[in-house]
C-alpha cells in the first residue's frame, strides 16, 4: 500500500486498507452490498462456501461489512473484528457468547447504564455471577479472581465520569488468573487509545460513536484474536443476538473512518481548552478530562491515549438545579444523550434517571455518578464559539 515493505500510516490505512477498486469494477469508494443471500452456480459450490462458513446469508457475511471488519482490526491491531448493529448488540454478542451458567464476570464498579442493566439484571438470570470491582486500584482484583471468573469488563475512559483506568495493570492481574480482558474503548476510538497495545484480549466499540462520527447510523464492534471472533459471529450474532449491521451502516461507517483521525485531534484540542477553562471557573466544582494534570488517572491516560479525545465529565458549585441551568443558557451545545458526533452533545444524567422514574420507579443513578453530574461531548465547532457557549451557560448559574 505504501510502495514500499514500510507499513502505512493510520490516516492511510483507515482510508486505504482492505480494499482494491479492481476488485469491485474499479470503484474507488466500496460499494454497498444489499443482498440478504447469495446465489451459486451448483450445488456442489454452495455445499463447499457452507463448509467453509463463507458468505451464503447476509446475518453472518456481506461484502460491504468485511472490508470494514478487515480495516478496524487492523487500525486496533487485533487480527480479526464482527461488526454488529449497535453498541449494545456487540455487548450482548460478547457476553452471550463467552460466558455460560456458572461462569462469572468481572465488571468495573461504573458502567454505561445499558451496560449495567444487562450485567445486573439480564446475566443473572442466565446463572452467570456479575462481580462489581472498583477497578481504579487494579489490586482491588486479587481478592475476586478465581476459576469461575472468565472475564474482567471495563470502558477506559468510564461512561459517564471520563475515569481513566489502567490497561496494563489490570490485564496482568487478570491474565495472571486465566481469565480474559475485555476494553470497551468507545470514549476513545482506535485513533487515540489501541487496548490490544495494553494487554487487552479484545476491544468493544459503539461504531455510532466517533468511528462513525456523524451522528447518522447504529452500530458496534468487536475487534481480538482470530479463534475468539470466529467463535462470537458464529454463535452469538448467528444464533443468539442475530444483531446484523445493516450494509449501509458499514458503509457509513467506512466513509467515517477515513476522517477519524483528524476529527478526534479536533476533539481533543477542543477538549481540553474547555476543560482547562471549566477548572480555572469559580462556579464548578470539579472537572474529570484525562488529560487535565489534576485528573488521577493523568499518568495512566498519557501511557495508553495519544491525546484526552473529547469526553469529560463535570460538576457545579450549585449542584443538580445549577447544571439544568446551565445546560438550558446553551446555544451551541445541544442537549442529547449521545456522543461523539461533529457537534458538541451534553447531558445531565440525574435528570434522566429522575423522568425514567415516572414509568420505573426502581431506575437509580450508576456508581459513582453524582446528581451534579454533566457529561459533555466536546464536537468540532470552532473553540471560541463553544467557550463562548458555555460562559452564556454558567452566566445563569
């Protein structure tokens, strides 16, 4: 790809790896497979593709979603990826296809609420133990692990804290232990942040996020070793979740990657001017941003990230009624639950969970989520205009 035995860049690589035009009539962008089977010319062929597990129906192959499978394991540097058709189809994947009753699972004490749901009360069900460990001291696993533990589960940075947690120090632990590690890298994406580098055995991603990066499209990912994958796509996607990215997903997020890395060097100059600016402000009380000198995880975030990518978390002086204040002075910054799109997202989770609590009264706050709480997607917006954004905000605090 690069004339040369030197291997190519990740900019290069995320726009060129995996894909010959000769191959598809010389189209320089893949084209978009909408086939839901494929025909053969015998019966014979048909018979010898199914034995080789090879493309007969479109829930476990399309052309399309191969290539982008072929080129996020090689930006991650695992040797193989299955796409799925969300964040939480590649959860349910992974750990309806790996663990079984009587097996148990480690998890970070802090999880994406959907992740904590089915930890906590889907697992269960299935007789699989959820064992909830503070993982910012990784020692904190020497007391959990055992045979039983197949799993240790975590996102670095934490959904919604921006917590950092240290790949390494865990893994080893784990490793250690005979059980496997599992990153869900999302906050990051491979552009920042490669887990696999870390001693990670396989990496989750919500592709909706800011691989894709525009705001348009479900999807997730699951990128490890060969054996590992083959064994996910063939018994959880084919039998279990069927959660099948749609072709026009992998499309879109083909067409996502190829700017990831220059948009998540935009997010994270962005990032951290805001983040600097929100901790010098006398109105907040704290900030969480991995690369703010005072954040605790500062040490292990410059090890395993290339910058702080565009997530933080942060909390007012006034509290649950000053951040709904603030958040609603906003101009610029919308107010959404997702992130990683090119525009700037904020949220306040306690007042989610507080409106979920007319319908399910039972729904709480995760660990270590305060009420004060505003989780903040910093997006691609010039950074004047979002400071500027934000002191209209704080001014009605």
């Amino acid at each position: 790809m690069t004339g040369s035995n030197r291997k190519a860049g990740f900019q290069t690589r995320a726009i060129h790896f995996g894909f010959d035009p000769a191959d598809h009539h010389r189209a320089v962008t893949p084209p978009i497979y909408m086939t839901s089977t494929y025909a053969f010319e015998s019966v014979e062929e048909a018979e010898s593709v199914a034995e080789a597990a090879g493309a007969t129906y479109a829930r476990e192959h399309n052309p399309t979603t191969a290539i982008l499978e072929g080129r996020l394991a090689e930006l991650e540097g695992g040797e193989a990826c299955v796409a799925v058709a969300s964040g939480m189809g590649a959860v349910g994947t992974l750990l309806l296809s790996l663990l079984s009753q009587g097996d148990a699972v480690v998890v970070h004490s802090t999880l994406y609420s959907n992740t904590f749901a089915m930890a906590h009360d889907g697992l269960p069900r299935f007789g699989i133990r959820v064992i909830p460990v503070d993982l910012s001291e990784p020692a904190n696993l020497d007391g959990v692990l055992d045979g039983s533990v197949k799993l240790v589960y975590f996102e670095t940075p934490v959904n919604p804290t921006a917590q950092i947690l240290d790949i390494a120090a865990i893994a080893a632990r784990a490793h250690a232990a005979g059980a496997r590690v599992v990153v869900d890298s999302t906050f990051a994406s491979p552009a920042v942040q490669r887990p696999l580098e870390h001693g990670a055995d396989i990496v989750l991603h919500s592709l909706t996020k800011y691989i894709n990066g525009h705001g348009d499209m479900l999807g997730g990912a699951l990128i490890g070793d060969r054996e590992t994958i083959a064994r996910i796509r063939g018994t959880g996607l084919r039998y279990i979740t069927g959660a099948t990215l749609s072709p026009m997903a992998a499309f879109l997020v083909l067409r996502g990657l190829k700017t990831l890395k220059l948009r998540m060097d935009v997010h994270g100059a962005n990032a951290l001017a805001i983040a600097r600016r929100l901790a010098a402000d006398p109105k907040v009380a704290w900030v969480s941003y991995p690369f703010l000198e005072s954040n605790p995880g500062y040490a292990a975030a410059r090890r395993q990230m290339a910058n702080g990518s565009a997530m933080m978390a942060f909390g007012l002086k006034a509290g649950f009624v000053g951040a709904r204040r603030m958040m609603d002075g906003l101009e610029v910054i919308s107010r959404a639950v997702s992130l990683g799109d090119a525009e700037s997202l904020i949220m306040h989770p306690a007042s989610l969970t507080y409106a979920r609590r007319r319908t399910k009264p039972e729904a709480k706050l995760a660990t270590g989520v305060g009420e004060d709480l505003v989780r903040l997607s910093v997006g691609l917006e010039d950074i004047e205009d979002l400071l500027a954004d934000l002191e209209a905000g704080l001014a009605r605090v």
